[in-house]
C-alpha cells in the first residue's frame, strides 16, 4: 500500500526577469491570466486533484503572494456593505482553496534546491511538485491521473508532453521505454535542457510532479548541473537509475497546457483561455476573427 497524497510544493522563488518591468516590484505568479493570477489556476489544480495542503517555496519580493490566497478584511467589509455578493464570492474564494504554508528559498541555487527547502514541511510523505509556468486545463485532469499511476506502481511519476525537436532545449528530456498502459513510460534516462539537435527524444518534462520522500535524501548530495543550478532532474536521473527506489515514470499528457513562462506563450494563454470563457468569449470571438482578418 503506498501513502495517500496530500501535500503540494509550488515553487514560486523566480525573479520573472523575463518580464520586466512588470516584474520590477510584483512577482511574476501574480500577473494576470484573464482576470485571475497565473498562480491561482495551480493552486486551484493542486486542490482539485485532492491536495489542500499547499506549501509555497517564495523569496524576496513575494509578499502579494502571501496576500492574495489570505483574508482581505477592508475589502470584505466593503464589497459586504455594498452588497457585492459576486465579487466578495470572488475575493473570499482565494482565501479558503488551500491550507497555504510559506517557506522561502533563500540562496537561489536551483529547482532541485527550492524543493529540497521543502523537506521540514512534507516530513516521510510522497508528494506533488506543481510548477507555476504551466497551466493545465482542469477539463484535461493530469495530476490525478499521475497520483493513480504512483498508487499503482509506488513509483516517482513526472508529467510528460512531446514537443517539437526545436523545442526541447527548453526542457528536462526523457529516454522512455513503453509500458502496457497506453499513457505511461518508463523513464531510462533524463537530461536536463540538452544542446539542441542533441535530445535524447521529444519527450520533455512539464511542471508536475509526483516524488517520494526518498527524493530529498537524493538532493541532498545532487551536485550543481546545468547552468550551476541543483537540478530536480538530476536527482530524478539518480533514481530512475536505482531499481530499490521504484523507478521513475512518465504520464504522456495529450490534454490542454497553456505556457505562460514567456512573454509569447504568456499573451496566448490569455487569448486561448478568454475565448473560453463565458463571460468574454462571445464578445472575444468575433472581435479576434475581425482582428485576424484584417492582419498583414
Ligand atoms: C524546469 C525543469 C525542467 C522542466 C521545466 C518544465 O525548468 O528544470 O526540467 O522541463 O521546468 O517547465 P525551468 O523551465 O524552470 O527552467
């Protein structure tokens, strides 16, 4: 029997240059995906897969965070007064999602680093790691399909997605062997962001995973890899290379992800997910036709 998941660890110590200047004085989880913080669909998708209780891994400059998923009394009492029931519903939501908890990262050393932070909080228990990049439509369930493959196989389980050759520098990259399930690999072998024309496959690593608590044990001795940084796919490597641990596999994700780590990718989370909305995507739609149309 493998112990029940509670707990999800979101990174969320990134300074977000890659937005500047908007990140100047905000962290980067804040900004807006429609008209909800980009953190918030992960902590939505984190509950939703069952796990209430959510640490947050932060630094400097990451108070908003904290802010935004706790009490808002000026602005309850005024929405309250007002009558605003609809937007009060909206501000008290964020409140209650999750059991939040905070730690911060202190010297920015790496992923591998930000999770191993997390290891006083989660104690002996297998846990999910949620990145906050992706975005993963919640029509399109993939962490819990990924508790179900750890259930079954008591295995470390990451998220995979196959990308196009041009893509895979970007990523963490696994060599896979077939498994009897349609959506599972096992996981051979893994580089972190290979020199491209040099992956091992197109299969890359999106921002889930399911880890053991074997793993800090693991980073704990992971030396500095790619770019000077402890990487989390290192130490996935080390296990995935030790039959004691359970092995690591991979769940093929085939669903809807919206990337909002860049600025490009960032703009065509909002269009894709405002054109779904119903609130917007009626006006959305015909306006984007007009506007496409009309493009040189
Ligand atoms: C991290 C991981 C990488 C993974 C990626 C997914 O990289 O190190 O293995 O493929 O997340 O988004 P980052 O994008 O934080 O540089």
């Amino acid at each position: 029997m493998t112990t029940a998941l509670t707990k999800a660890v979101i990174p969320a110590a990134g300074l977000g240059t890659r937005f500047l200047p908007a990140t100047k004085a905000m962290p980067k989880e804040m900004l807006p995906v429609v008209d909800k913080p980009a953190i918030q669909y992960v902590v939505e998708e984190a509950v939703g897969a069952g796990l209430h209780d959510v640490l947050m891994i932060t630094g400097r400059n990451k108070a908003a965070l904290e802010n935004h998923f706790d009490r808002m009394y000026e602005l309850e009492q005024t929405l309250e007064a007002k009558g605003d029931r609809e937007k009060l519903r909206k501000v008290e939501y964020s409140t209650d999602l999750a059991d939040m908890h905070y730690v911060r990262q202190g010297d920015p050393l790496g992923l591998g680093h930000a999770v191993l932070r997390a290891k006083m909080h989660v104690g002996r228990e297998p846990f999910a790691v949620l990145l906050g990049d992706d975005i993963i439509d919640p029509r399109d369930p993939l962490l819990s399909r990924m508790t179900e493959v750890y259930e079954r196989r008591d295995a470390t389980v990451v998220a995979l997605l196959e990308v196009p050759a041009s893509q895979t520098h970007m990523y963490g990259v696994a060599t896979v062997e077939e498994t009897e399930d349609d959506d599972v690999v096992r996981i051979t072998g893994l580089v972190e962001k290979p020199p491209q024309g040099e992956a091992p496959s197109n299969y890359a690593i999106i921002g889930r995973y399911v880890l053991k608590p074997e793993i800090f044990e693991v980073l704990e001795h992971t030396a500095p890899g790619k770019g000077g940084e402890i990487q989390l796919t290192d130490a996935l490597l080390e296990l995935a290379n030790d039959e004691s641990s359970g092995g690591v596999y991979g769940v093929v994700f085939r669903g809807r992800r919206y990337d909002t780590g860049d600025r490009l990718d960032y703009i065509k989370a909002i269009v894709q997910l405002a054109v779904e909305r119903e609130d917007l995507g009626v006006d959305l739609r015909p306006w984007l036709r007009e506007f496409a149309a009309n493009l040189d």
